[in-house]
C-alpha cells in the first residue's frame, strides 16, 4: 500500500506543479477541464499498466524485476535534472523563427511550460486544451506505469488513486496558486526524481 502511495503521489506531482502555475497565472480550470485531465492520465496509465502486466506474462521475474529498477531508477535520475533540461530546451531557438501549430510542437512547448496548452490566452483552460495539457503530463506516466506493472502491482488501487489524487492535486495547485501574491518558479522535479529512486530500490530488495 505505501508502495502504491508513492507512486500516486510521485504522478500527481506534475498535475499540482502545472495548477499552481496556472493559479500565478489567473487562468482558471473549469472542472470539465479537470475531469478531462484526470481522465486522459489515467486512461494511459491503466493503458500502460495493461501492457507491462502482459509483459510480465511473457518475460521471465527476474528479468522483469531488473527491467523495473532500470526504467523507475533513469526516471528517476531524468527527474532530478528536469529543471535543466527544460530550461535548456525553452531556450533552444527555433530554426526560423515561425510559430508552429503541430500537435507534436504544441505537445512539446506544453511539457516545458505547461501554461502554453492557454493557446488562445483566454485565462480559462478549455476541453481542448486541457487535453493537450493531459497528454503532456501523461508523457511520464507512461513509463513509470510500464515499469511499476512489470514488478506487480495493484493496477485498480493505482488507476482509482491516480484519479482521486488528479482531482486533489488540480484544484489545490490552482487554490495555491491563486494565494501566491507574487509569481514564482516552483520545482519540485527533485522530489518526484528521489521517490522514483526509492521505488526503484524496493523492486531489488
């Protein structure tokens, strides 16, 4: 139960971080807009789950077990340097200079500043761009799903949890945002690299 504790919380960690960004920022989540977030992440989540429980049917324990520390222990070190590389890559120029409107470059500028799924500036994050959003968190997820499910796990207790704690985590980034008198840079990216890490640990011991 702990284990699934950790890792709920370390997905839900994204979703807070971005709300508060959005609360500095005055622009508002409809709760259409929250359900549609929490339903796209855990939507892939139980999709990535699914696939490394299947995977876990084929492939031997052991090697699964290893498979699992490997993927959760690289996240984890990737969240640890998270800030850098996204900083790195908002500072990366395009090639000439035009704005783009692919879905794979929105998706992208959304995961280095989730504020940008706001296309249309309106302060009031739509359905379609909270799917854009959704996408973007659930990019992680994805992985950390995979690897979680290849060392068993309590998919229905995990993908329940993911939605109630979405939920939890949305509205109270927004409200704290909104208490924030003055913009600032939250990064947390640390805290989800080092429970990563942790879980990580207790797939080999």
């Amino acid at each position: 139960m702990v284990e699934t504790l950790l890792l709920v919380f370390t997905l839900s960690l994204d979703a807070f971080v971005a709300s508060v960004a959005y609360g500095t920022n005055e622009i508002k989540i409809p709760f259409i807009s929250t359900a549609i977030i929490n339903i796209t992440c855990s939507s892939l989540l139980a999709f990535s789950l699914f696939l490394g429980s299947v995977v876990k049917k084929i492939v031997p324990e052991s090697i699964t077990l290893l498979a699992s520390f490997l993927i959760l222990m690289l996240l984890g070190i990737f969240y640890l340097f998270q800030g850098i590389i996204k900083n790195r890559i908002a500072k990366t120029p395009t090639s000439n200079g035009e704005v783009k409107l692919k879905i794979s470059d929105l998706i992208i500028s959304v995961y280095v500043d989730e504020t940008n799924a706001d296309f249309n500036k309106s302060k009031d994050l739509g359905p379609k761009e909270s799917l854009y959003l959704a996408v973007a968190l659930s990019l992680d997820s994805l992985a950390i799903g995979f690897s979680s499910s290849l060392a068993g796990i309590n998919y229905i207790r995990v993908i329940f949890l993911s939605l109630l704690y979405g939920i939890v985590a949305v509205q109270l980034g927004l409200l704290i945002g909104r208490k924030l008198v003055e913009k600032s840079n939250i990064n947390i990216s640390w805290l989800s690299g080092a429970i990563l890490m942790v879980l990580a640990i207790t797939k080999i011991i």
